[in-house]
C-alpha cells in the first residue's frame, strides 16, 4: 500500500483502505455482487475473471492495491481542488465503487472542482442506487463515506 500512500497521503491512504475493505469486505473466490457483477476478492471487477476461480490472501492484497491505486490515480486526475484527508478517502472509495468515469463525470466533481467542499460531500448521498434499485448497502456506505468528507 506504499504506492497508494504516495499518491494520496499516509493519513488518506490508511482511511480509504479501511472504507474500503469495511464496505466491501473480501471473498477470496469469484462471485456475484449484489447486481450480479462478477466480483472477487475485495471488489475487484474485471474481465479476467471467471465463475468458480479462487484466491489467495496475497492476491487478493495485490488486486487491492492495485485497484485503489487506479481509482486514486482516476480522482486526482479530475479534481483540481484541494482536499482533506477525509476526503480524498470518501472520494477514492466512491470512485471504487462507481468507477472513475462516474466520478469525474458527476455533479460532485463539478462542485468540488468549483470549490463547492460541502456541496459536494453532500452529493455522496445522491449514490445509492443500483440498476435502478437503491441498496440498504450501499445507503449505509455513502452516509460513512459522507461523515467522513464532512470532517475537513
């Protein structure tokens, strides 16, 4: 987790991972998400994996790191505004949840962008939907991720 501390911070880095891992928790084996996207591990998503696959705690760490570096990567790239610790970790985790596309491309972004601190930790709670469903999950998730953002 070295490379993620380096991108976003020791003190952001240690949050992000521990909301992360709180939200997603870590099957070490291939299986559906709530929507029925093929998950594995810690939320890793992607096209190399397959039905019945299994994995171990090391890789699945290395799918983790990984992935949160990526997402860190993907919402530094997009806000140009400064941010706190808090939240850097709320954003990096809604970013691994909704993908860096949704992300950059989302009213948050454009508030946060703007200068818009609370605005946008307020639109935290506009993401708890699902293939058109809102999930009990993923309510809780953002209200987390939201007190999080909110602690500048």
């Amino acid at each position: 987790m070295r490379r993620l501390a380096a991108i976003i911070g020791g003190g952001a880095a240690v949050l992000a991972i521990s909301l992360v891992v709180r939200w997603e928790g870590t099957i070490p084996k291939t299986y559906r998400d709530p929507v029925g996207i093929l998950t594995a591990c810690t939320g890793h998503t992607g096209p190399e994996l397959r039905m019945g696959q299994t994995f171990t705690a090391a890789e699945c760490d290395e799918m983790l790191a990984a992935d949160l570096v990526s997402h860190a990567r993907g919402v530094q790239d997009c806000i140009t505004e400064p941010m706190s610790d808090g939240e850097i970790a709320a954003y990096v985790s809604l970013a691994f949840n909704i993908g860096t596309g949704a992300f950059c491309g989302s009213t948050l972004a454009r508030k946060l962008n703007a200068g818009d601190h609370a605005g946008a930790c307020a639109e935290l709670s506009r993401w708890t939907m699902a293939q058109g469903r809102v999930l009990p999950g993923l309510v809780k998730r953002r209200a987390a991720e939201r007190q999080l953002c909110e602690t500048r």
